[in-house]
C-alpha cells in the first residue's frame, strides 16, 4: 500500500528537488493551519510528519510566510533569471 503525502511533504520534495538553493533558488513558501495540522481533524500521524518537514524546509533555508511581492502564495521559487508561482 502507498503511503500519503501531506503537502508540506509535497513542498518539501519542490525544495529538494527542482528548486534546489545550491542552483540558485530562493522559495518562499505560505503554511497554513491545516497543513500544520492545526484544527479540524487529522489522520494519525499528520501533524509528526508536517513538524518534520517544516524543521526540513527551515534546514534548507526555504522562507515561511508571505512573500513580500506576491503575498500568501503556496510557492515562490525566485531565481536570478525570473520567477515561478504557484497560486495554489
């Protein structure tokens, strides 16, 4: 059986992969509540695994909270040669 991915986990991979610091990329990325885990209800498990991955995206320097130019967007990826925005 597949496991689920929550979607810190899904930011997370974004930060690891496509849009790695070490080629450039700054990401901004906006966490709301629930994917913290914070209110309503959670499967077992949700809130360990989205503390995990926020202590991972902060190791890897992603900035949580608004971004500055285009407010509380899921993900900015800002590189030297432009931008990418997910508005989710």
């Amino acid at each position: 059986m597949q496991e689920k991915l929550y979607q810190l986990e899904v930011k997370l991979g974004l930060a690891r992969f496509p849009f790695q610091a070490s080629a450039g990329w700054r990401l901004t990325m906006h966490v709301d509540p629930m994917e913290r885990g914070v209110g309503g209800r959670h499967p077992r498990g949700k809130v360990r695994r989205a503390n995990e991955a926020l202590r991972e995206l902060r190791r890897l320097g992603v900035i949580i909270g608004s971004h500055d130019l285009f407010g509380p967007v899921d993900v900015v990826a800002q590189h030297p040669e432009g931008y990418t925005i997910d508005r989710g």
